[in-house]
C-alpha cells in the first residue's frame, strides 16, 4: 500500500427474504445429506473390504473345541491349562498338572496339533505347547 491515510469502506447488505433464504437452507440440507449417504457407504465398503461386516465375530476354534464333543477329556484341560497360563506351556508342566504319563501327553499334543489348535515348538531340553489363536 501506498504511504499515507488510507479508507477502506464495506457495504453490508441485508440478508435475503422468502424463496431465496429457504432454498439456500434447502441447498445446505441436501449437500449434509448427500455427504452422510456417501460417508455411510464408504464406512460399508470399508467394513466388507476388511473382513469384519459388524456381524458376529469370528469363532475363536479353541472356545469351539472346548464346547464339542470331538476332543477327549484331557485334551479340553490341557487346552483349558494353557488359556489359564497364558496360551503357552512346557509339555512337561501340562502333564505334571494333568497327570498324565510321558508318551500319553506326546500323543495327545501330537493330535491337538494336527487339529490345529497348538503348535508344538522344540527345544533342546524341553518341548513347549503354544495355543494357535
């Protein structure tokens, strides 16, 4: 700007009156609408695409094992051992807890594995039983 007093002046005029104002709240509505149909959409796709439709959650197959009648008692608490300790255990400390001989417990663990409930890792002095989530 120039040096020196400068003015500046506003005109305000008067917000319109009748159809112009009404069809101007017409025009927000429908644009608010339009905009909650699209968001709604998109949040469906968004659902669908990742697997979760906000219908009942997947089955969690250990639950599912426990409630049938597929599996033999000591595999449902040895199952039920592990989700108390936090999914994962030594061999030797489920069937301490079970009573169960050694090759009973190979046996059970060797059939829970090939149902895919646990996954049995290997070491050297010891095997563990992992619950497969």
């Amino acid at each position: 700007m120039p040096p020196g007093n400068q003015s500046v002046s506003y005109i305000i005029e008067n917000p319109p009156t009748g159809k112009n104002q009404k069809s101007g709240a017409l025009e927000v509505l429908l644009a608010f609408g339009g905009a909650v149909l699209v968001g709604g959409v998109f949040f469906i796709w968004w659902r669908k695409r990742s697997g979760n439709d906000g219908g009942e959650t997947k089955a969690d197959p250990i639950e599912d094992a426990l409630k049938s009648d597929e599996l033999r008692e000591e595999e449902k608490l040895a199952l039920k051992y592990l989700l108390e300790h936090g999914g994962r255990a030594s061999q030797a400390e489920i069937r301490d807890a079970l009573e169960i001989p050694k090759t009973t417990a190979w046996r059970m663990f060797k059939r829970l594995e090939e149902r895919g409930l646990v996954r049995i890792i290997r070491g050297r002095k010891e095997n563990w039983v992992e619950l497969k989530r």
